[in-house]
C-alpha cells in the first residue's frame, strides 16, 4: 500500500520538542510536474546505463510499497529527529 501519512518529529537541544504530519497525497499532486521530469531523467539514465527502464520502475514500485511502517531515527547530543511513514 502507498503511504498516506509522514510524521516528523524533532526534539531541539533545549529540550523543546516539534511535530509536523506532511500528507502523501496531497504534496504528491502538488509535485506532479517535477515526478514527470524526474522520470524522464530516470529513463534517460537507465538507458544511458544499459539498464532495463521496466526493471528499475519495478524496484521503485516496490520500494514505495514496502514504506509504510518505516521509522527513521537520528540523534545526535541532545538533539534527536524521527520520520515515520504510516
């Protein structure tokens, strides 16, 4: 299944702590036009590379559908940043 959801969530090291929810979909339709272009790069690429195009958007595929319940984490000091995609 597509993500519909990423949480981010960040703690400052002053111990203030942030959380913004960044829907898929929406910011997905908004950024139609550059997916476009980057897709024909990709194909330009692959094809400059000698890689099958049908191949690489198959890998992206299955990497998109295997996002949801991922959880990132950094920290560093006191300062720490998390990305869940639900």
């Amino acid at each position: 299944m597509i993500p519909q959801l990423v949480t981010v969530r960040w703690r400052q090291g002053d111990g203030r702590r942030r959380r913004l929810w960044i829907p898929v979909l929406p910011v997905l339709l908004m950024l139609s036009p550059l997916l476009l272009v980057a897709l024909a790069g990709g194909l330009i690429a692959c094809l400059m590379c000698r890689i099958s195009p049908t191949g690489a958007l198959r890998a992206a595929g299955g990497l998109l559908w295997a996002l949801p319940g991922a959880h990132v984490e950094f920290a560093q000091g006191r300062t720490a940043l998390l990305v869940s995609v639900r």
